[in-house]
C-alpha cells in the first residue's frame, strides 16, 4: 500500500465507523466500503449489498425447570439471496445482538461468494447462555425458536448450520422440529447434523481443517512450511481445537491456546492431544485445570501477543483491534473466527507487514463441507470422509490462490482482495437477475 493508498483506506474506515465503539455491523460495512472503493463501485449499489434482505426478531417462551417461564429475544438475518439459498449458523451467547447477527449474516454472503458455492448467507442467533441452562431447557428453546423462525427457513429458502455454542445434536433437534411441523422429511432443512440422521462425514472438523489448508497455502506463498512452526490459537471449541490438533499433527509447535478459562503456554509446544482429552473430561470443556510439566497459566488475552510465527484467533469477533494490534508478533495471522480484527487493525497490521488470511476464506472450511451435506440431503446419497476431505482441500486451494493472485495483481491486502471477490459476485448476480419488478 502507498502512503497515498493507507491515507484513503484510513478515511474510508473513519467515515464508515464514524468514530463509533466498534459494532460488528459497521465493521463489516466498512469492509464493503473499501473494496467499493477499489472496484470504484457506486454509492447505491454499495448500499443495497451491504443491507440485509430480511430481518427476523422473535420473542421465544420457554418453560424452565423449576417452572417458570422465560422469554428469549432470537434473530435470523437474510443478508443475500442474490447467488443462492440463505445459509449461516445459529448462535447461542448472552452478548448476541442485532447487530452482530446482522454482521455475521453478511460475511456468510460474502464468505460463500470468494469460495464459489451456490449460496448466499444468513445468521441466526439467541441471546442465552447455554452453560446455564439444562439440556430439556435447551431443547425446549431450539425447538421453538425452530417453530417460530420456520415460515423463513426451509432446504430451499435458508439452511441454518451450528455456531459458537450450538452443536448437531441442536441441528438435529432444528431437523426433527421442521419434519414434524411440516410432516414430510426436513434433512436438507439444517447442516451439522449427526451421521445418522442426515450429517455429512468430516463437517464437524470442517472449520479447523480449513484454517490448516488455508494456512498451508499461506506458508507456501511466504516460503514457509507448518512443520516446527511456533502457532497460538485462541479459542479451543470446534474450530481452535481441531486446527490445533491438525497442526499439532503436522509437526507445529502450538505454544499457547486459550478460552474463556484462560491461556495456557509451553515455549516448546502444548501436548494437544492431552489438552484435548483434559477438555472432554472437564464437566464446562475448558482448558482451566489442566497442568503438565513446563506448561504455564496466563490471563487469556496474552495468547493474541505471544512470541509466535502463526497466530489463529479462533473464538469471537473484536479481538485483534487498535488497542493491541501493535503488540501483536506474529508474522502470520489466520482467522478461524468471524471478524476477529476490526478495521482500524487491520491497517495497523499492514503498515506492520503482518500478512492476514481473512475469515471469510480462512473459516470457509465450515460452510463449505454444510454446502456438501446438504447436496447430499437433497440426493439422498452419501459420501466417504475421503471424498470430503478432497473435495474440501481442492475447493478451498483454488480459492485461496484467487484471492492470492488477485491481491498481488491490485496490490491489496488479503482481505481487501477477498472482499473484493465477493463483492464482484454478488454483484454480478444482481446485476444478471435485475431488480424486481
Ligand atoms: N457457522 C459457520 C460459519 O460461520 C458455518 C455456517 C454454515 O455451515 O452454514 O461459517
């Protein structure tokens, strides 16, 4: 980037942030607007793809178990239906907004868009905090937020998947309650369920062993391999701890990790695989209490800043931001998490070197492998893990080697140049559909 081009790119943040708090929402308009801005696209068309098509706000009762009933605020956001379907996870967190859910509805547009599959992208998410609650009350609060999100979902309308905190046994119940309410079979109606009604081989690893391919692709373009590689992950569910693992397997050193317990440290590498046992056994699945020889506790957001090649944020959004994005050492960042770094960051890492694989390639793994189960719902006819994972490495490759050579050739940053990918996707949809009437 030329000075000239960071003094634009910083005006662009500003105008699109407004010197707000940074809002998930905002920061992902302010992404649009930059590769807008590039593509010297116009103001309107800017805002239409930045709006979300449809909103859904419902009010969900649930009976608790000690008898009382409890009212439960739920979204699902329709960002784009230009390229296909509506497709994104559900989440469950006490810190779910409107506005967050609206982000992550967009970054799925976008997200399904760099990687080329025929979907577009929606979020879902509950206000609740699942850790407090019993498996009944969780139940009885999916199957109704289900019921009353279902005259806009449906296998061929908007396909919900899992998010953080929502597993398949949550996508099953999300499947048994669209069957019933519609009494026929409802498979393709969600994806992350379980193999026997209806999952896909290989989703639950997807994410994390997307982030690995991603990472390897990187490291390659960078002349570097993940062997002996010094990697931190923040985050340890069902992506930090798969591409933990992964990685662990091919020989990196993961010297930190984190969640919401904490962060653990081992300058020569965690043992992963006894980490992740500790994590089944422990009644939260935390990675507080686990202790071995030369592994040392650290408050939790030290992980960001630790003394390594790779870093992999892979919890929430807002992480990496202007306040620490100076401290941060890695050479490398790979965003298993939804926007993890906000805009300002962003710049900060740049003028900075850092080399960034965005979240909407890097985490696409996820979606990607949702895409394979639900064409395989709708065939009824089901793959080996073996055909997953190649057709996952060679989708992803070929879309991070786009977004790679389209970044060199406009001299943009990873991220810059997958919005840009996306933007032109969408767009072009839109433009060969026309606007209704
Ligand atoms: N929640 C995941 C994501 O953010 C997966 C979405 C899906 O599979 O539809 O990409």
């Amino acid at each position: 980037m030329t000075p000239e081009q960071a003094r634009q790119a910083q005006a662009t943040v500003e105008r699109a942030l407004g010197g707000a708090e940074v809002n998930p929402y905002e920061m992902f308009r302010a992404q649009v607007d930059l590769a807008g801005q590039k593509l010297g696209y116009p103001a309107d068309i800017l805002e239409l793809v930045k709006r979300p098509e449809r909103v859904v706000e419902v009010s969900i009762p649930v009976r608790m178990d000690d008898g009382r009933i409890e009212v439960f605020t739920g979204y699902r956001v329709q960002h784009s239906s230009a390229r296909g379907p509506y497709k994104g996870g559900i989440r469950y967190h006490p810190s779910v907004t409107l506005d967050e859910v609206k982000a992550l509805a967009g970054w799925m547009a976008w997200k399904c868009a760099v990687v080329d599959i025929p979907l577009g992208g929606g979020k879902g998410g509950i206000v609740c905090d699942p850790t407090r609650m019993s498996e009944g009350e969780l139940e009885r609060l999916t199957r109704r937020y289900t019921a009353m999100i279902l005259p806009v979902i449906g296998p061929q309308h908007d396909i919900p998947a899992p998010d953080v905190n929502t597993n398949s046994r949550i996508m099953n119940w999300v499947m048994d309650t669209a069957t019933a309410l519609r009494g026929e079979p409802m498979y393709g109606v969600v994806t992350g369920k379980d193999l026997a009604v209806g999952g896909a081989r290989g989703r639950r690893e997807a994410t994390g062993r997307g982030v690995v391919i991603v990472m390897e692709e990187l490291l390659a373009q960078l002349g570097k391999r993940i062997a002996g590689t010094r990697v931190a992950v923040q985050g340890f569910g069902n992506v930090g701890s798969v591409a933990a693992q992964l990685l662990h397997e091919k020989g990196a050193k993961v010297v930190g990790v984190s969640d919401v317990s904490g962060a653990l440290y081992h300058p020569e590498g965690l043992d992963i695989p006894a980490l992740v046992a500790h994590v089944a056994r422990s009644p939260q699945r935390w990675i507080a209490g686990y202790t071995a020889p030369g592994v040392e506790a650290l408050p939790g957001p030290e992980v960001l800043t630790l003394d390594v090649e790779v870093l992999v944020p892979a919890a929430l959004e807002g992480q990496i931001t202007a306040d620490n994005a100076s401290r941060i050492q890695a050479q490398v960042i790979v965003e298993g998490a939804n926007g993890p770094t906000t805009p300002e960051a962003d710049l900060i890492l740049e003028a900075r070197g850092r080399v960034v694989a965005p979240d909407i390639l890097a985490n696409a793994g996820g979606v990607i492998v949702s895409y394979f189960e639900w064409v395989q719902n709708l065939q009824n006819f089901y793959w080996d893990e073996e055909e997953t994972h190649e057709r996952l490495a060679s989708l992803l490759r070929r879309a991070f080697r786009g977004v790679w050579d389209h970044a060199q050739k406009h001299g943009v940053s990873l991220r810059t140049s997958a919005f840009m990918l996306g933007l032109e996707r969408i767009v072009e949809a839109i433009r060969l559909r026309g606007i209704f009437p």
